[in-house]
C-alpha cells in the first residue's frame, strides 16, 4: 500500500473544478505550501481519465461539487466504485449542509473523506487538510483483523459478502483479458473485510466453504452474463478452495450456471492455489479433467510459494499460471525474483499455458516482464480492484487509451 509522504513536496495532489481562475488559485496555493505535484481536471470526466492512467496515485484529491457533465457528486461515486484509496476533500460554494451531506455520501462509499472546504480556497483552510492526510492513514495490507466465526452464518443470510474486480490485460496488445473476482465482507462492526480476514476460516468449515463455492459461482458468473449481454467478451476468473473439487458434479453444477447466464466456458477460469495443489488427490483430477472438458479454464494461483513440482503441474490439465505477487513485485531491481519470474514464464511456455503476473505495481517490473515474454498481468499498476459500476467506467478510459 503506498504510504502518505511526510514531506509536502512529496505529495501528489489532483484539483477538480470547471473553472480555470480556481485551479490556478488552488495550484498557486498549494505551491506556496510546498506541493508542486499538481493535477488538474476541469470536469468529472476529465478527473476520471486522470486516476484511471496507468500508475496513477494521488495522495489527495479536492473535488468541487458544482460541476457541468458530471458534478462532485457524481464523480466521487465514480471514485468509491473504482476502489480509489486517495484522500478526498470537497471544495464548494454550497451551503453547509449540502457539502457535509456530500462528504457524508463520500464516507458511506468507503473513501477517505479528510473534510470540506467553502470557498474560495485559502492555505488557512487547506492547511488542516494536509495535516489530515498524516492523521487519517489508510489501512495498510498487513492490517489483518481475523473475522470471528460466529460471525460467519450473519455474512451469508444478510449478504454481506460480495465482489469486486481487478482487470488482467493482455500484455502484447495492451487488450483487457478478463477480471479476477475478489470477494470482500462488509462487515457491520469491522468494517470492509479482505478475504486474509475470513476465506481460509470459512473454508474450514464443511458447510460454509460450500456456501462460499456456491456465491462465488453463483454471483461471478451471473456477473460475467450481465458484461456478456451487453457485448462485452470479459473473461472471469473465480478462486476456489481445493475442497471444492471433492463434489463429483462440479464441472455440472458450473456448466448449468454458465448456461443459464449464457456465458460461454471458456470465458470461465476456475482458480487454486498451489499449496493446496500439493494435497492432489485422484477426485480432484478426475473433477479437473471433466471441467476441461466442457471447455473451462483452470488456472495455477500463487505460483512459486508452494511445493507442486512438475509431476502435479502435468497431471493437472492448467491453462493458466499465475506467478506469485511475492516474486513479481520488485522484480526488475532483484536478481532473485527476476530468476523466479523468468524461470515460472518459461515453465509456462513449455507446458502451453498462459502466463500471468499478479501484484505489478510499478512501470520497471512490467517493462521486465515484458521483455520476458509474460501474457497477461494485473495489478495497482494499472488498476485495483473495484466494483462492478467502477469496472465499466475503468474498461471504457482504458479502451479510449488503446485507440
């Protein structure tokens, strides 16, 4: 997770207004406080192309309110769906009592909402803003709350779980593959849940590791159906706990439910973990065969941190390794991980499969695993991962992109 600077002149600041006399004022300000890291948007159309970029991060975004085309409040729900971490602040001619309700809105979708500002802008107000950013940090990743179990049977009969989406591109044409679909708990008293806090516990349990196969594939796949109806070939790709494969009647149970959400198989890439490939067991050779089959893609998660060696990789009909995000992060200033890489890449093309990247963060990593040959990558770098609202404004700037 990228840390807030403690040096103003290390932060990137990104000012939404329609009116040029007011991000000049705001840039001229914020220069004299020390931040000549400035980005401007003149609408929220113009903000959105902006954080989608490849690489982009913003520490803090200010956000007018009165805006033509799209207005603040637009765009901040453009921000909550796209997952953004950035500090948010609004600044406004409204009333009181609109900003706060605004900030409120910004707030109950999640992001970090630093206050607001009534213009016009001064360094008096913006002052306790920046001090803000230091006050209120976002939660890192290896904050970890561990979900109780009691609480697990609440999650499932008060749908509290649900997913969000990170892109996968096609490295070579820059093209979008499909998304991962990463299930989240927004639970009532902890808050936004990552699946760190709860999956392996849940798969723990016999019967909720079967409730949570059933909503993965339940709610994936009838999402895949949706961007399928609406002339979009997004491929989806859904992890599952090993004992999922104990079920004889998998490969019917996922055709049925691709069938009645015409999303064609192949579109449908089921994912497991390496570790657990290493307690291989016939079923689980059997199910994957069978899922093959009737045109599924199977795919080799976290590839490198377990022991599966190349007997299992080969019983195992893969279309698909991803190598660890473990290795890949930082990869292009390691000669360690760069070997794990390169190796993982060509195993993959020995073996016919596809090779992904997960956790590229930086342009250096995907230059190198470029020039190595990797097919498809995903991670902060080009996008996190969002809802399903945020996923069809996201695919739209990066198409605008490829043009």
């Amino acid at each position: 997770m990228t840390k807030t600077p403690d040096d103003n002149s290390l932060l990137r600041v990104l000012v939404i207004d329609d009116q040029p006399n007011v991000r000049k004022l705001v840039r001229e300000i914020l220069k004299r406080m020390g931040i000549t890291n400035v980005t401007e948007a003149e609408d929220g159309r113009d903000a959105l192309a902006a954080v989608t970029q490849p690489g982009a991060w913003f520490d803090l975004i200010l956000c007018d309110l009165q805006m033509p085309e799209r207005d603040g409040i637009e765009t901040i729900r453009s921000f909550g769906a796209l997952g953004l971490e950035s500090a948010i602040a609004i600044m406004s001619v409204e009333e009181a009592r609109v900003i706060e309700t605004a900030g409120m809105l910004a707030e109950v979708q999640g992001l970090r909402m630093l206050g607001t500002i009534a213009k016009p802008v001064t360094a008096e107000k913006l002052e306790p803003i920046l001090k803000r950013i230091r006050e209120v940090p976002a939660q890192r990743a290896d904050d970890t709350v561990i979900a109780p179990d009691q609480d697990f049977q609440h999650a499932f009969t008060h749908t509290e779980l649900f997913f969000q989406y990170q892109p996968k591109i096609w490295m070579h044409t820059g093209k979008v593959e499909g998304v991962e679909a990463l299930v989240r708990w927004k639970h009532p008293r902890l808050g936004l849940l990552q699946p760190a806090s709860f999956v392996l516990a849940m798969e723990g349990h016999g019967q909720y590791n079967s409730a949570l196969t059933d909503f993965a594939l339940r709610e994936a796949i009838a999402c895949a159906g949706r961007w399928h109806q609406a002339g979009r070939d997004l491929g989806i790709a859904i992890n599952l706990s090993v004992r999922a494969f104990d079920r004889l009647d998998l490969p019917e149970r996922i055709e049925a439910l691709a069938r009645d959400a015409h999303v064609p198989p192949e579109r449908i890439t089921l994912e497991v973990t390496e570790t657990q490939i290493a307690r291989d067991a016939i079923r689980m050779i059997d199910v994957a065969a069978r899922l093959r089959l009737k045109g599924f893609r199977l795919s080799i998660d976290d590839f490198g941190t377990g022991q599966s060696g190349l007997s299992k990789l080969q019983k195992l009909p893969f279309n698909e390794l991803k190598i660890d995000r473990s290795f890949v992060h930082g990869c292009s200033t390691s000669a360690s991980q760069r070997s794990v890489v390169e190796a993982s890449i060509a195993l993959a093309r020995s073996l016919k499969m596809t090779s992904v990247a997960e956790g590229v963060q930086q342009r250096p990593d995907w230059d190198l695993l470029a020039a190595l040959g990797c097919d498809v990558m995903q991670g902060f770098y080009v996008a996190r991962p969002m809802s399903e609202e945020g996923l069809e404004a996201w695919v739209a700037q990066w198409t605008i992109r490829q043009r």
